[in-house]
C-alpha cells in the first residue's frame, strides 16, 4: 500500500514538473488517501498486536 503511494506521489511530482496540474492534483490526492489507509492500517495492527501479545 504504501509502495502504491509513493508511485502516485512521484507521479504526480512529474506531472505538476511537466505542467499538467489537473493530473498532478488527482495523483496527489489519490497518494494522499493511500497513505491514509496505509496508517490506518499500520495503527490497526499495532494494537492488535499489543493486545494479542
């Protein structure tokens, strides 16, 4: 998942490079979800680990 976001956010810095904004906005901002539930999903297991123990 996360791999998934840095390829968006290393596309979306060649598409605002090559000036095509509308492109760069949508992969910034699907990067940025990705790496959301990255997190989520990060925190998620965490705990269930300590909890598990």
């Amino acid at each position: 998942m996360l791999s998934w976001a840095l390829i968006f956010f290393v596309l979306a810095i060649v598409a605002g490079i090559f000036g095509f904004g509308g492109i760069a906005s949508a992969s910034a901002g699907i990067a940025q979800i990705l790496f959301v539930i990255f997190l989520a999903l990060f925190i998620g297991s965490l705990i269930m680990r300590l909890i598990r123990g």
